[in-house]
C-alpha cells in the first residue's frame, strides 16, 4: 500500500532547504556587492593618483619637480605665493565667478521658460520646434566662433563680461531636462492654477518652479561648471588681462613659467579648487536633480 505524507511534513521538510537557499543567494548577493565595492573603490584610487601627483609636484621646491618620487625633502607653498603675488589670479576668480554666474541664471531662466512652453502649450509643429532645439546639442561650438565674434564686435561687446556670458546662455540640453521634469508634474496643478485666475506665467512662476527646486539646482550647477571651465570663446573675447577668465589665466601663466611645474601645478590646483567645493557642497542637489528628471546614465 502506497504512503501518503502529510502536507504539515512535507513543508517541515521542505523549509530547511528552502532556508539553505535563501543562505547560499544572499552570500552571493553581499559577495557581489563587496566585489562591486572593491572595484569602486580601486577606480576611485587610480582617478586620484594624478591629483596627488598635482598636489605632491606643487609642494616641492620647482628644482626638486623633476625627481619622480612621492617623498618630499621640503614641502614649501612657495608656488602657491608666487601664483598669488605675480598673477592677477584674483582677478581671474572674480571674473570667472561674474561670468558663469550669469551664464547659470540666464540658463534656466531661458531653459525653463522655453522647456515650460514646450511641455504646456499646443501649438502646431510643436515637436519640430522641439527636435529643432535638440540639434542644438550636436553643433559643436566651434562652428559658431565666427558669427558669435563679428555679432558681439557689431554691438561693441568684446572685452566685457557679457561678451563671455551671454553665448553660453543658451543650451539645448538644459531645454530638454527642465521639459523632462515638466513632462512629470500633474497638468492638475496647472488647471488648478488657472480656475484661480493665475496667468500662464503667474502659474509658472508661483506654482510650477517652487516645485523644481531640485532640477534647477542641478542645471545651474553643471552650466556654471561647464561656463568657468570654457577655455576656447573667452580666450577670443577677452583680451584684457584683469578680465581674463581661469582657464584664460592658467593658460597665460603655463607659458610664462615653462618648465617651472611646481608654479604650473599650482595655478592649476587653485584654478580647480572652486568647483571641487561647489561639488562638495552641492552634490545632494545634483543626484536630485538628475533623478528628479527621470534620466538614468
């Protein structure tokens, strides 16, 4: 006669391997991610080296730059004072500082209106405005140094900040993010708004930017990192020493010292130091604002 076992025995059987599995799929798990760790953290180590090798080649004295070696015999800022004391690199901060602010607030400032327009009104041939707007994105700058620099020489603009700031405003990729978040928030709020007697820009303004704090925050950040570290247009557009730029500065004070690489290292370092602050200290609002956008690397 055939046995059969109760179902309260078979599960009493059944829970011990069942048990074991979950055991052997979480060692996995925490071995994967521990494997993942290590390489993070291996990749991070070597991004770092040429850092270190920057910072260790600007504390040395400029006649020991040549020995390759970590080991400092004696550790002086000297290069740090000289860059201080003999450039106008303040200067250079200040304007590099003026430049790229004006550059993040007309940013989105432009960038949301045009993204808010695009994503809330209808209007014909709407999607080509848009797709127009993306082939923004793939002209490259160079194409239009020409134009930019006849255009601001027509209306007396070369060798002021405007000059810097105001080709750098426009930004198709800041176009496509603020619409990308608008695309997300609920046309409830808007309809809302409006029942209220809000206008399309009161609506705009009160009711729709409070709400993407995030997206701004990180669309400034990465335009006012792109505008200080833009080399090429502000060489051609500023010509007076005081009024140069970071990149303009370093690039001036690399050909003035030569082979002297602990002064080079150390404008370099300086030049730098700004954003690697802004990053530290906004670095929460860029994760929210790409994440609040809904685009993934």
């Amino acid at each position: 006669m055939t046995t059969i076992a109760h179902p309260a025995v078979l599960g009493e059987q059944e829970a011990p391997a069942a048990h074991a599995l979950a055991a052997t799929v979480d060692r996995r798990i925490r071995l994967f991610n521990r494997c993942c760790a290590g390489i993070l953290i291996a990749l991070a180590l070597i991004w770092l080296v040429p850092l270190a090798w920057a910072v260790d080649t600007a504390l040395k004295p400029n006649a020991e730059t040549t020995k390759i070696t970590w080991w400092i015999d004696n550790p002086t800022f000297d290069s740090f004072r000289a860059i201080i004391r003999d450039t106008d690199i303040l200067n250079w901060y200040a304007s590099s500082f003026i430049t790229s602010a004006i550059s993040a607030f007309g940013t989105v400032v432009t960038g949301s209106l045009a993204a808010y327009a695009l994503s809330r009104m209808r209007f014909r041939l709407r999607g080509v405005v848009f797709w127009f707007i993306l082939i923004g994105i793939m002209i490259p700058q160079q194409v239009l140094i020409v134009p930019l620099f006849r255009e601001l020489d027509s209306v007396n603009l070369l060798n002021t900040y405007w000059s810097v700031a105001l080709p750098q405003i426009p930004l198709a990729i800041a176009v496509f993010i603020f619409k990308q978040f608008f695309d997300g928030l609920p046309r409830e709020l808007d309809e809302a708004a409006r029942m209220d007697g809000a206008s399309f820009f009161r609506t705009y303004r009160r009711v729709v930017m409070p709400l993407c704090r995030p997206v701004v925050s990180a669309v400034a950040i990465f335009t006012f990192v792109w505008s200080w570290n833009n080399l090429l247009w502000p060489l051609l557009a500023m010509t007076n020493p005081k009024l140069m730029t970071i990149p303009v500065g370093l690039a001036t004070v690399q050909g003035t010292y030569g082979i002297r690489y602990a002064d080079t290292m150390a404008s370099a370092i300086l030049g730098a130091l700004p954003l690697v602050l802004v990053f530290l200290l906004f670095q929460r609002r860029i994760v929210e604002g790409i994440a609040g956008t809904g685009l993934k690397g």
